[in-house]
DNA sequence: CACACTTACGATATTCGTAAGGATT
DNA sequence: AATCCTTACGAATATCGTAAGTGTG
C-alpha cells in the first residue's frame, strides 16, 4: 500500500491547522474522509503522524519532523508540474532555427514576427547559414528545425516543401540578353559572371546545370552575400543569376531580370527535420504557422 | 484532474525502456492499463510526452525534459517515506534523557544497554543533572524524557512513578548509632555532617525534614559528588545521609548504615514528561522498557 | 448539550485485466 | 505471421459523502 499526493496533502492541511475540521475545509473534503486518508497515511508509513486525545490533534514527534520534508515534496511536484504545463501551453520554451540566407531573410521574418507576438515567452534562435550547414545542424539537434532546400538522399532527415522557387538571371540596364523575354542558360557563358559562394545551393545548381548544358561560366568573382551580387551587376562588372525570391531581398536599381529556361529549374525550398525526433508543442506550432502563411501565399509546390 | 504517483512511475519506466510491452511487467501491469495511464497522465500535463508510431515509442522533448525532473521526483518521494519508515521502526532516531546522577549511575545504564542491543541505530545521550534542571530540560524541550523527583506542581509536565527509595543515615565503623537498628533524623543533630549540594533534591529534603523536627545540621562541608560523601564519612570526619539506590553504587568499605526513621520519608523517583506533546515510537519503546524493568525488580510504588 | 473525531455503509469514480482491433515489420 | 500499441468492456478496488457513534468540555 503506497502513499498518494492527496494523503500528503491532506497531512499537511491537517498539520497546519492542527484540526480535522478546519482542515476539511481547505481540502474540499468531508471530515471523515480526511479522517480515514489520514489514517490510511499512518497505516502506510509504519507509525501515527498525529497524537489523538478524541477532541485534539497533535503532532507526533515523527510527524513533525516529517512535516517540512511533505512541504518540499509537494512544492516540487506542483513546480515540476506547472513546469511542463509551461511548456506544453507555450508559455515557456526555446526554439532553434538554422536557414538559408534567402529563408531567413524572405519567408521567416514575418512568421517570426507573428509567432513572437502570440507566444511571446519563446525564446527564438535563428541560424542564418548555407543548407549543408543547415542540415547538419538539424541532423546534430543543435536546430530544432531547418529551412533549405532537400537535402541528399538522407536516412535520417525529412523534407517537407514550402515554396518553389525559380532562377533569375539579372544583369546591368540596357544589357544586350534584355532583348528577349526569357534567357537559356547556355547563353550565359557569353559575359562576365558575378557568383555566390562555391559551397552555397544555388552555386551549386548552377555549376551543375552548366555542365549539363555543356558550357562553361565566365567567372569574374565568387562573393558570398547576395546583396553584394546586385551591387557588382548594378555597377556593369557582369550577370548573375539569383533564386527569385533572394532577388526580390535586394536594391534592384540599375538591375534587370530575365528568367532562365532551357531547362527552367525548380528550386524547391521547405523544412528539414529530423526523421525519428518529435517537435516540442512549441516547434509543432511555429511549423505550423509557417505551413499556413506558406499555403496563403499561393507559392505551394 | 491531478497526476499521481503510478502514472509518474509508469512515464519513468516506459522513458528508460521505450517500449510499454518491457515496461509493463517492469511495473506489475498489464499492456493496456500503462498505456491508459501513460495517457492519462497526458491528458493532465496538457500534451504528448510521447511521440507514438503505432509501433514504437519515443519521447518528445517535453517528455525529454521531464524525464530527469520524473527522476528526481520519484526519489525524493521514496526516500521520504524511507526516512520516516525508519523512524518509526526505530531503525534511526535520537533520545535524550536527563536523569538525576543517582539514576543516571543506577537504573539506567541497564535499560541503555538492552535499548541499545535492541535499536542499535537509535542515537541515546543521557544528562546526569539535579532535579530542577531534569524538568527544566525536559519543559523546554531539550530532553525527551526526564528521570527525577515528582516536579512541583506543574502544569505542562507529568510525572509517572518508578521506584521509591527510602533515606540512610551513613557512619564510620564502630560509630556510636551503630547501636540502634535505626536512627531518627533528630539523632543526626548531633555529629559532624557531610552534606551535598544544597542544590540536590537530596539535600532538600534533608534539610526540610530537619526544620521539621526543630534541629539544626553541624554540617562540616558540601560536596557534590556522592561517592566523596562515602569517602569522607570513611575517613571519620562525620556522618551522612543518602538515598538507599545511591549508597549502593558507592565503595562501602569502612562505612556502615542504619535506615532513617520518625519521619520514615519516601523518596519517590520516576519519569517526567511534558503533558501535552507526545513521545516519539523509539522514546515510547524505551520508556516501556524502562516501565518492564522497574517492575520486574519489584521497586513499583 | 455542543463539539470534534471515528466508525459504518451505500454510492460513485477510478483503475485493472481480458479480449478484440489495427498497424507495422 | 508475429509483434506492439490501442480501444472496449466488465470486474475489482479505492474513495467519497451521509449518517450514526463515542468521548470530552
């Protein structure tokens, strides 16, 4: 026969009030009812918690030294408990996001923004990285969920599609490609070429198609902000080519854009997780706050 | 709805073997109800603390979360009831007595030793004091149990008889009263006195009983210690009185006694308790195992 | 006689185990 | 086919409240 919490409780109102009674009262129970959880609670622990003279209760020496002790257990249970209430009701909790640039600066704002305001006690981390990186630090945890682009054939992470997004190619006013409505990506070999980071996503894909298309790029330079490749195409040093939406991050004065076809790629972006893992409640409604705005803005895959 | 110990039981043992099936037989349950408790359990924290794939079991990071606080919790209840448990199998516990030096040399280094073979755990610490500061301790608080003369009426403590011991009038070899078969405390008027101290129950009642009769002592000094009133009758210097239990634990050689009579005092000893707060189980059980002993040396009252 | 705790007993609620169902490996 | 979790349902258990009992001030 074990002790319950509500025996514990019921000694502890009984020990402060010193009375069956009163104490009756404060635990929304009948006094006999407290008389035999009492009694029951004594039967358990081998000995009487209390010293009864028929009209007064006492404390036994043994129930007085156990008093503080019943105290602290059910302070730490009520705790431990209001604790996890916490962070089931998304009072409380810490979210760890890792994304690609274009993500973190395009799609997530916003969301942050709203989820900050309807859960305000969330601790939010955003790791704005390339989508090797962001995988990784999904797949080692140290990101509760990733923003990129599908990840290689991968055991232990799952793609879920956000947005398709489409490449661009951008170019200085009055460029001569500026004359037809859409560009090939074979024509872009012909001009100096202004490139994103070798180890970024789109450099890859466009390295990639490039040799699939059997021509060369021109390299001019290789920068690593986005922000850096509108200004270099702005100022007439060469093209480039952007994801859509990334081109839509920047200044785009002195800047034109064509979209690549032949072939028109799809670059899909959307959340990584990781496989076996569960979302935390809050993580769960982060995500899910993304998938709405996602679906609202009519970029679906 | 509240949490309760099973179903925190049951969350630990499902956590650690991440399966119901091995955690069942771990908690003496069948498949069906741990599952119905681990989801109940849920239902009160407000959410999943497991992630199910109808196959399998993994916990989400609430659940991860409150694995080590389950822990903790679980222990902190076990040992609780551990520690109270052995209080009142007196496995563990402390006793402190304070008992008049006649009783704390006489009757009770027995009773400590068969206590002590029997709770070997229980912490014991005897003060060997006068009367007053016997149910001045034992008032406050500072001793368990007290070992003395009936206190003056009192109202917060209770005096239980033990023995009774009766007044001897002590004398050199071949002293002139060693005529008679008993002496009269009047006769004590007469010779050189070897009183104690004028503190001691036994020194008060020696001298109430000698105004009564209208005679002053010749006393020649106060000692503190009994034996040193042996010693010093011994050696001649004059007579004494002591309790009959204290004569015998002191070195009679070269001493002779007679019984005091006219008036034929009663010295009552036994123990002082406070009225209202009660004994704890290992105090209880040597308080009866005192009440044995005394009976069955046949000094009841 | 009033008050405070205990005992008795019928009613309610909770929990349990067996049996059946559904899904995955 | 075997294993694992869930749902369904009748049974056992525990707890509760009302009412009666007991001893004190």
């Amino acid at each position: 026969m074990n002790p319950s919490i509500k025996q514990l409780k019921a000694f502890v109102a009984v020990a402060r009030s010193r009375s069956l009674a009163e104490a009756s009262e404060r635990v929304h129970l009948s006094q006999p009812a407290l008389s035999i959880a009492i009694r029951k609670l004594e039967e358990t622990v081998g000995g009487p918690l209390f010293a009864r003279t028929t009209r007064q209760l006492s404390l036994t020496p043994e129930g007085e030294a156990f008093l503080p002790v019943a105290l602290r257990l059910l302070n730490d249970w009520e705790e431990a408990f209001a604790d996890l209430n916490e962070l089931f009701s998304k009072q409380r909790g810490k979210i760890t996001l890792a994304a690609l640039p274009t993500l973190a600066a395009g799609l997530l704002p916003g969301i942050i923004a709203d989820f900050r305001e309807r859960y305000p006690r969330i601790n939010l981390s955003l790791h704005d990285v390339l989508a090797d990186e962001v995988n990784q630090q999904v797949r080692e945890g140290r990101a509760d969920l990733g923003f990129s682009v599908p990840p290689l054939a991968s055991e232990d992470l799952v793609f879920e599609p956000l947005v398709v997004d489409r490449y661009v190619m951008i170019c200085p006013l009055e460029h001569p490609m500026l004359g037809q409505p859409s560009v090939r990506w074979e024509q872009l070999a012909g001009f100096p070429f202004i490139g994103l980071n070798r180890l970024s996503s789109v450099r890859q894909d466009i390295d990639r198609i490039m040799e699939e298309v059997g021509q060369p790029l021109d390299i001019l330079c290789d920068v690593n902000q986005i922000a850096t490749v509108g200004r270099m195409v702005a100022a007439g040093l060469g093209i480039g080519v952007l994801p859509s939406l990334s081109f839509r991050q920047i200044a785009t004065d002195g800047i034109e854009q064509r979209p690549l076809v032949a072939p028109t790629i799809r670059r899909e972006l959307g959340i990584v997780m990781r496989r076996r893992d569960p979302l935390s409640a809050a993580t769960s409604a982060l995500k899910a706050m993304i998938r709405e705005t996602a679906n609202r803005s009519c970029h679906g895959p």
